[in-house]
C-alpha cells in the first residue's frame, strides 16, 4: 500500500513568554520528534490523553501550525516529483494541499459559524475555490447534506436548530466538499451521546468506502479508536511510544504506557470487575518533561537505565514499533 | 436487609418559560438503601442531573420541583425534602452534611479566589463546631484521606495551581469533610484522562469502604456504571424507564432503551475494525415537544404503531426486582450484553 502521509521527526515547540517584553523563557515541547505513516485509505488513530500533543500534531498536519522542525511528507495530486514537503510551504504554495487535507473538530458547538445558513457553511469552501456558479453550488450542497444523512431542504438554516449529532454531520459535509485525500478527525464523537457516536462512527465507515477516504483520528477513547481505526499511535509527551496494528496492540501491547491506558478503561461489563492497574502521579509536564524515558516516574516496570536514557522508537517483528528499553522481556496485559 | 435511607416519590421537576414547560423530571420513583452504589445513567437531557439537584433542593432557575416526594430517613424519622423550603435552615443543615455532591468541572465548582484549604474548613465550620486550627487540621487529615500528595502544603494552593485530577480529589475531600451519609457524585470523571478517572474511581470505592456511605453514581457512561454500582435507574426524557441490579440490567435488560443503549457503545478488546455499531435511530427528541404515549417510541425498532404512540406505560415487575416502563417488556426478545460477545 502507498503512503498518503509521511511525517519525520516533525517538532512544534511553543516559547513560553513572561514579562514586559514577552521575553521567551522556556519552551513547550508539544510534539517532539514523531515520524510516522499514513497509508492511503487506512484509519490510522492517534491516541493519548490531554497534553500529549495529539492536536498540535493534528494542527501541523493540516498547517494550521507552522512546525518548528521535521518533514511532512505529502503524496497528494499537484506534487511534482510525487511527493511534497507541506512543513516548508507557505501561503498561497499551500493551497492546493489545503483541498486535499481537511478536518473535522471536536464541538461541533463552537466551530460551526452561527450567523451563516448550511449552504453558506458548507458552499464557502466551494466559493474560496472558485465555483462561482450559485445553482453549481446549491446543487453540490445538496448532495453533501445527502451524503452526511441530512434532508437538502435543511440549507436554508442556521447551526442552532440542529442537535449536536446533526452538526457534526455538518461539518462532516463541510469537509467533504472539496473532495480531500485526507480527513484529520480531532476527537469528532467525543461531545456527542453514546446513542449518537454510534451513528457518526457508522457514517464516518461508510464515507471512507464510499469516497476512499483516508482518515488521521485523533481521540482519547480507546474503544471508539479500537472500533474505527487499523493501525494506532500511543502517545505520551509529545512522542509516539507505541505504533501498530490495532488488533495487535490492543490484544499485546508492548509499551507500559499502552497497558496502563487499557487497563484504565472502566469496562461495560459487571461479571468483569477487575482492579485496574492504577498509575500513580500524572501527566509529565512538557514544557518540563523528566530525564530519560518521559513515562519513568509513572512507569512500574521501572529500571535505572529508564532514568537517564531517552529509549528510541523501535521497530519489532511485523512492525510492531515501540520506545522502551525492556519491551523485549516485559510481558504486558492487554484488553481481556 | 439494609434499612432505606432515601425514597424517592413520583417526583416531578419542571422548567417553565415563555417557550413552555420541560418536564426535565418526570414521575421518577426509586429507593436508596444505606450503604449502596445507585448508578444514574442517561444521555443528555434525560433529566438525571436534574433529579439529584432536587435531591438537594439546588435546582437552577426556573425549574421547580411542582410534585413527589423526597423522603430521607434519619434516626428513625422521615423528612420529606421535597416539601422544604430550599433557604431553610433544615435542609442547609442536610445539604453538604449528610447529604454531600461532587460535581462534573472542579474549575468551575470551586472558587477561585480562595485557597483550598479555606474552602474545605468553611464547609466544616458551617456544619460542626470546630475552632479555626482545628478545622484547619481536619481539613489536612481529609485531603490525606483523598490521597493527596503533602496534604500541608496543598491546603493554600487556588484551585488554578493544582491539575485536574487533583481538583476532584479536593473537592471530593470537601465533599467527605462532614462524613456524609450519601454522596451525589454528578459524572465525576467525565472531564478527566483515563489514567486520572481510573485514580479517582479507585479513590471513591476505597472511601466507600471506609466510611460506608451510601453513593448515588451519575453518568453517561455504562463502563463507570458496570464498574461502580450495585443497583442502576436508566433514565430517557424525564422518566426511569428501567431499574434492575446492575447484572441484569447488562445481561438482561428488559426496556428497549437499555439493549439498544448497550449495543450502541464500541466494547474495548471485542470490537472488529470497519464493523458496525447497532444504531439507535434519530436523535434524543425536543424537551418541549416530548412524543406522546412512550416518549421511546419514535426511536423504537419494536414501536407497534398504535398502543406505543397514544398509551404511556408505566413500570412494572419485569422480573424480581427488575422494573421497565415498557408495553411489551417481557416480550420483546432484548439481547444482553453476553449475547453480543458470542456473535462474530
């Protein structure tokens, strides 16, 4: 399978500032030297919890963050040699990329404008993009909203009168509409109720056969990740610690961080009450993250090696990659 | 047999504005024992929230509790907090002391212009009678209850200094200064990482251990109520619609809300990628325009067309001690959750 996506060692740093003169006084190391791949058609997930640097590495993919460092390889149409570097492109270079790659967003409260009508909402991408033609465009918003499961006569309506499953759908027909390569999903159920996840997973399923789509998820729950994706990336403070097939990482995860996180997830089932395996402290700071591996201080497997030693991101039999030092010897629980 | 420490009374809460009345509580009946996990579970609007803030008589601006009763037993006697004023002394003497909440967002349910440990020792000075040192010391003996790490130094941190996980913690503490009798605990982990809820939920079943109260659990999330709960009320527009022990609730749900609410959810470690999730069609209808009959039934994969639509049901005995409000329950074929694990 062909790569759609190809990020090295991408970085986003942000400056700290402090006093009069907004003077830089540290850095947040949001992302830290990720690579990976994204192969077309697949769903690969990004998982990890707040601060990770999911959505900042999200954001860079998409360029709406100019990345400090790295590489973001892109083997979309209008490359010339096939593939093309979005993390040195600017401006108006950008812009043939920006129909390819589009995003949907976690509220579908807040990233909807309330002022304007479906069809403004979901014709504006068209008209930035020169269709001119308002019947063109009409027409085009009509078979969107019939793509996403809405009625064509919705159009002439402003965001407040639908429900939240309803406005994701919206922005779903909103990233549609230029036909992109590419859909960066930030957390698209995460606001909405069990009853209507289930219908935007679905939907979300059906356009990726339909349309071929290629799908980055970024989310933090890891059974809707189990459900929808075919490879995932652990993160953990702003770097990949664990990436692989998804039957094969839930079922034998390799990475401590991975099992932590699995054995966290309050299971839906009574008979099966077991006490998880609770870590202890939090979330390293990264604007300060600990020496050596960043998961140390939580870490129960812990050895002194952890202490000093940054592990690297390491490839095992049948591309299982994994960061850290004793993934070999550990025998980790996965989900069951 | 545990003795009842709340009974709950055809309650009815309701919202009224020029846009109408909601009837965000509608007919809700069910019974607390002492030392028992209720879990409360229900997507948004489904009133549940609603329900516990009458408990404490904090309901928000317009809504008004218009019937029922709230009957909590103390020492014998019964005291119908319903019928209570909601600035009277009685209720404030209940509210915070024997009955206590731990709510959503510790950002906002905190204040931020004073230090936690000022928080804490106002909720005791208010309820016991404590000097000012000696409140201070029980306010550090209950944040090391709650596994704060150097309680001494946490005490005259704001709210703003401490991270998310470490926020519920304080708030539990305060929650648990006056040793309740039951804690309201309104989806206390939704806003927080897994690791972080995994702490927390451990937190709450060691101090449930501990102190023996009772716990009223509210969520949206059926992996919390499974791991958490004894007993649980499924709630859909204002009304129970089910209530079971929570094993037959998961195996053998009796109200087609429920089986369908259980099939809906992605199950981590059983579920193929590109597989499809059983749907629950539409969406949750207009709190001011409720459907009549069963306010199920226009979701409903076994609406019959004619009784759903014009007759209400009303809870019955499904099973010992499984009640749904359903015309066929009983009848209807609803797979449980084990079913669904042996389907490929």
């Amino acid at each position: 399978m062909a790569n759609l996506l190809e990020v090295r060692s991408l970085k986003k740093y942000f400056p700290i500032k402090r006093g009069l003169f907004s003077r830089a006084v540290g850095q947040v190391k949001a992302v830290d030297g990720v690579s990976f791949e994204v192969r077309a058609g697949e769903t690969l997930g990004l998982v990890g919890e707040s601060g990770c640097g999911k959505t900042t590495l999200g954001r860079c993919i998409v360029r709406a963050y100019q990345p400090t460092a790295g590489e973001i390889l892109f083997g979309g149409e209008g490359s010339d040699k096939g593939v093309t570097d979005l993390a040195r492109l600017s401006g108006v270079e950008l812009r043939p990329f920006r129909r390819q790659i589009q995003m949907i967003f976690q509220d579908p409260f807040g990233s909807l404008n309330p002022r304007m009508t479906l069809l403004q909402l979901i014709g504006e991408p068209l008209k930035v993009n020169g269709v001119k033609d308002g019947n063109v465009i009409k027409e085009r918003v009509a078979a969107l909203l019939s793509v996403v499961g809405l009625r064509s006569e919705t159009m002439t309506r402003y965001p407040h009168a639908f429900s939240g499953g309803q406005r994701q759908r919206i922005g779903i027909a909103r990233a549609l509409a230029l036909n992109p390569r590419l859909i960066v999903c930030d957390e698209p159920v995460s606001a909405l109720d069990v009853s209507v996840q289930a219908q935007i997973l679905n939907l979300l399923g059906d356009l990726q056969s339909e349309f071929g789509l290629t799908y980055l998820f970024i989310a933090h729950d890891l059974s809707v990740v189990e459900h929808i994706c075919d490879r995932v990336a652990v993160m953990y403070v702003g770097k990949i610690v664990e990436m692989t097939e998804t039957a094969r990482l839930y079922r034998k995860p390799r990475h401590p961080y991975t099992e932590a996180l699995l054995s966290a997830v309050p299971k839906p089932d009574p008979r099966r009450r077991a006490a998880p395996l609770v870590l202890e402290g939090e979330v390293a700071d990264p604007a300060d993250p600990p020496a050596g591996c960043a998961f140390h201080p939580r870490c129960p497997y812990v050895i002194e090696r952890c202490r000093s030693e940054s592990p690297a991101l390491h490839p095992n039999a049948g591309g299982h990659w994994v960061a850290c030092h004793r993934a070999a010897e550990l025998d980790l629980q996965g989900a069951n | 047999m545990s003795a009842t420490l709340l009974e709950v009374r055809n309650l009815q809460t309701h919202f009224v504005s020029e846009l109408g009345r909601v009837r965000a509580v509608d007919g809700a009946s069910f019974r607390l024992e002492s030392g028992q996990t209720l879990g409360i579970v229900g997507e948004s609007g489904c009133g549940k929230s609603i329900m516990s803030r009458s408990i404490l008589r904090i309901v928000p601006h317009p809504g008004e509790i218009v019937g029922g009763k709230i009957l909590y037993q103390r020492d014998g006697e019964s005291i119908d907090l319903a019928a209570l004023d909601p600035k009277s002394a009685e209720i404030r003497a209940i509210r915070g002391a024997e009955i206590a909440m731990v709510f959503q967002e510790p950002m906002t349910s905190l204040s931020p212009v004073h230090t936690i440990g000022d928080q804490i020792s106002e909720a005791i000075r208010l309820h016991q009678l404590f000097s000012k040192a000696a409140a201070r010391e029980r306010t550090i003996e209950v944040l090391s209850l709650v596994g704060m790490p150097r309680p001494e130094g946490i005490i005259d941190r704001y709210p703003h200094e401490l991270s998310g996980g470490m926020r519920q913690r304080a708030m539990i503490a305060m929650a648990l200064s006056c040793e309740p009798r039951l804690l309201i605990a309104d989806e206390p982990t939704t806003a927080l990482d897994v690791t972080t809820q995994a702490q927390i939920l451990a937190l709450l079943r060691r101090l449930q251990g501990e102190l023996g109260m009772a716990i009223m659990f509210i969520t949206h999330d059926l992996g919390v109520i499974a791991q958490m709960t004894d007993h649980v009320i499924v709630m859909y527009m204002g009304r129970i619609v089910e209530s079971a022990d929570v094993d037959s609730l998961f195996y053998q749900p009796q109200h087609p809300y429920t089986g369908a609410l259980l099939h809906s959810i992605p199950r981590l470690g059983s579920s193929q990628p590109g597989g499809k999730l059983n749907v629950i069609r539409g969406s949750i209808p207009d709190p001011y325009a409720v459907p009549g009959g069963c306010p199920f039934h226009n979701r409903c994969r076994f609406n019959d067309g004619d009784r759903c639509q014009s007759e209400t049901p009303i809870m019955r005995e499904v099973r010992p001690g499984q009640f749904a409000s359903c015309h066929y329950a009983g009848e209807v074929d609803l797979e449980g959750i084990a079913l669904a694990e042996a389907t490929p």
